[in-house]
C-alpha cells in the first residue's frame, strides 16, 4: 500500500476527485468563490489545468473508463417562472 503526497500549485479547496483512468493524475473540483467554481485536470507532479471555470462551487466530475470524456454535474440557481392566470 503506498502512499504518496502531491504538492498541487495554487491555492485550491478542492470538493471532489476522481482519478484519470491511465493513472496519470486525476480531476478535482475546486471552488474559486461561494458562487463559482472551476474544474482541473491535476497531473501526478502537481500541475493544475484548468478545464472549465465558470461552473458552479458545488460541482464534479466523472471521467468516462477510456479517458475520452468527462461527465460533470452542476447546480445553478437559474429558474423558470410561469404565470398562470383563471
């Protein structure tokens, strides 16, 4: 079982992981402000790419098993409204 640290630059609070499936790094979410977050790609040497930074900070995200696709899932406060009269 080996265990190993890896000093991520920036300053990130990451929310969620989800490992490469190469095994080359893995993907984190991370949020910026209370009302934005972004999504990294994180190499195993500790570089962060971020892939998407508009997002929201309670978001995360799931590589599909090849590696070819990212699925991620975020909350939005947008809203519909309709006005319905009798």
């Amino acid at each position: 079982d080996e265990r190993r640290v890896i000093d991520v630059e920036g300053s990130h609070a990451f929310r969620t992981i989800a490992w490469d499936p190469n095994g080359s790094g893995f993907f984190a979410t991370s949020a910026i402000d209370k009302n934005r977050g972004a999504l990294l790609r994180v190499s195993l040497q500790g570089h962060a790419t971020v892939l998407r930074d508009r997002g929201s900070p309670r978001s995360w995200a799931l590589p599909s098993p090849d590696g070819k696709y990212i699925a991620f899932q975020e909350w939005t406060n947008n809203g519909n409204v309709w006005m319905l009269e009798r």
